[in-house]
C-alpha cells in the first residue's frame, strides 16, 4: 500500500505538475500529519504582517470567529462595508456604520485595517447609473474619495483606490474595464481618483488591485502586460501610486505563470512599487473530493505562487480572503458539483489550521 505521504505527493504531481522535494516546507507539510506539527508562530514573530478580509455577521455575533481573527492576524480589510453599495445608498447619504465597526474592532485589537475600495466597476448603487455627464461624474467621484478618506485619515493606512482596472480578457494593452467612470472619464479617472486621494490623506499607501495576473495562458499574459502599460503610464506622469495589489484568487486547476509572475513583480519593482497580497484563496471546485487531499492541493498552488513572488521580492503584505472555510465568498461563483463545501481559505469550518496556513507561516515568517 502508499504511503501518505506517496499517494499526497503523486497527486501533487498529477493534478498541480508540482514536485515536492523531502526537503522543501511542501514535502515536509506532506510527511508530518496536521496533528504532528508544531504550533504556529504569533502573529508579531511574522516579518510579512498577515491579515485577512472580515464578514460583518459573524464579526457581530461569532466569539470564535473574533478570536481567529486576532490569533492570526496583523491587518484586516472588510469584504464590504467600504464599498460604493455599502456606503452610498443615495446620493446625499453616507452610511459609515459598518466600516467604523470594522475600524473600532480592528484598533481595539491592535489590527491596521486596509481600505477597499474607492473605485471599482462592481457594488454600484443603481443611482449612479444616472450621472450624466464628465464634470458630475468628476464631482462624484473627488466628493466621494474626500469624504471617505477624510473620515479614516491617518487610521486607514493603505487604500485599493483602485480595484480591477483591467478586463478579463483585454483587447489590446491600453483597454480598461468599463465602468461608470471609464464611461463618463476615460482612463484619465484613474489619474483623477489617486491624485484626489493623495490630496486626502498624504500619508496613505495609495494602491492599485487587480485578479488573474498569475496564470499561465495568453489572456493572463495580456492582463500582466495591460496592468504594466496602466501602471508605467501613471508613473510617467508622476501620478501618486504606492503599491500593487495581487488578489490573489488562485484557481486550484490551473497553473502558476511562474516567470511570468516574477518578471510582472520585479517590473513592480523596478518602478518603485510595493507589491502586495491581498485577496488570496483557492478555488477548489475542480479539485478532488478527499477533504486531506483537497487541502494539500489548495496548499500546494499557494505555495507555487508565493515562490514566484518572492523570487523576485518580498510583499509588503499578505491577507487571505477570509479566514475560515465557514465563511466565503466562493461558493458564490464556484460551488462544487458534489455537493461537498469549498475549502479555499487557511482556517476550515471549525477553525483548525490548514496546510495553507502553514505554507503562509512558511513564506510569512522570514528565517527562522
Ligand atoms: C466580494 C465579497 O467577498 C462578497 O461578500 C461580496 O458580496 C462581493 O464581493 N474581488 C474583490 C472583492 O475585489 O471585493 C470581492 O469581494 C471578491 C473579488
């Protein structure tokens, strides 16, 4: 009969084309059964300072949920609450109630909590759907950005003004996602949003996020090259900008661009910009069913793409998309055909680390 360690490591080969050497962090996850590990580092031991993103519900009512929280984490962001939908549900209201929950947990904690996000093509109000014209659209925008900042100015340290810029599949270098802004603006809303929000909140990391950058394959090729010809652009004219965001929704069957992925981080680099991770799960629809198995493949993709971002430079941050399996966005677009739940994040339902939160320890913690 296999081994464990045999049947984990031919699937990692199968399903992920990736090896596992008995020396790396991945075949050792594979050899030492979750029982048999060491307990995590605290969080302050990181030198990657950790987070993840925040769900309203259980934050309010779940005591096991707060706890996790602050047991692994250095930084939060919220799933929502800072969104155009969440804040704006008319044009002369502001709704702040959920982002100051977010805020009054995160500082009573001793948490940093980023802002998402300022402009985004998703969780639009149907009342901007009616701004006309570019001198509203302008208007709305600043006015937004300047009341939002303004209220969380030196106690949100680091904002995605701007949340996926580029399509899914561009058309050419220079094509930006339509949204409302894009409509009214052009691309010059881009410029626009971080040179207001740098009026704001000087001190703020102002950052741009964006998904699918990682992937081997021409679409996501042409995504790395339109975010480069976006970004390039920006500095050229001396627009504010601090940071990339990685999201960082790994998708469990497909495979890491790994040059790709370094080359887009050291171009980052290069252009003097931080890179962070900022959204990271695992897809897992398509993955096998065995939870065990499922776990170490999720584990695995992780592990491929932290590599090939720290082959080229150390993030400045890393939070996962939630913390636990309980409670993800997920199941919203990629539900399993079987039936059984998604296990995409670093904690499962009951709160019990995984082997991506190990692989996170690994790449967090710097040398031991
Ligand atoms: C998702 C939230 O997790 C959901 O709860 C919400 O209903 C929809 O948005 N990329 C992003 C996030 O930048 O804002 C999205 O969050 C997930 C994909």
């Amino acid at each position: 009969m296999l081994s464990r360690r045999e049947t984990l490591s031919t699937a990692l080969k199968a399903v992920c084309g990736i090896s596992a050497s008995v020396a790396s962090p991945l075949g050792t996850l594979l050899a030492t059964p979750a029982a048999a590990q060491p307990p995590l580092r605290s969080p302050a031991e990181w030198t990657i300072p950790f987070g993840a993103a925040l769900r309203d519900g259980p934050l309010a009512d779940e005591p096991d949920y707060r706890a996790a929280i602050v047991k692994h984490c250095r930084q939060v962001v919220g799933e929502g609450g800072l969104k155009w939908f969440d804040l704006r549900p008319s044009r002369e209201r502001f709704v702040f109630d959920q982002a100051d929950k977010q805020l009054n947990f995160a500082t009573g904690n001793g948490l940093e909590l980023r802002g998402h996000t300022l402009v985004w093509y998703g969780a639009m109000p149907d009342w901007t759907k009616t701004i006309a014209s570019a001198a509203e659209a302008e208007r709305e925008l600043v006015g937004h950005i300047e009341t939002v900042m303004g209220r969380y100015r030196g106690r949100i340290k680091s904002w995605d003004v701007i949340n996926e810029p580029i399509p899914d599949d561009p058309a050419s270098r220079s094509d930006i996602r339509p949204s409302i802004w894009q409509q009214r603006l052009g691309e010059s809303h881009i410029a626009l949003a971080l040179r207001a929000a740098a009026r704001t909140d000087p001190a703020a990391k102002l950052i741009i996020n964006e998904y699918d950058i990682e992937f081997v394959g021409d679409r996501f090729r042409r995504k790395r090259d339109a975010m480069l010809r976006l970004v390039r652009d920006l500095k050229l004219r001396n627009v504010p900008l601090h940071g990339i965001g990685l999201q960082g929704h790994l998708r469990g069957d497909l495979a890491i661009d790994r040059e790709g992925l370094s080359a887009f981080v050291s171009e980052m680099r290069a252009l003097g910009l931080e890179v962070l991770v900022t959204e990271l799960d695992v897809v897992d629809d398509r993955l096998p069913a065995p939870p065990e198995l499922r776990d170490m493949l999720v584990a695995a993709r992780a592990y491929e793409f932290l590599q090939a971002i720290h082959a080229a430079a150390r993030p400045t941050a890393v939070l996962t998309w939630g913390i636990t399996d309980k409670y993800s966005w997920v199941p919203l677009w990629f539900k399993r055909g079987d039936g059984q739940p998604n296990r995409p994040l670093p904690l499962d339902e009951a709160y019990r680390p995984k082997p991506l939160m190990r692989v996170l320890e690994h790449f967090g913690q710097g040398p031991r």
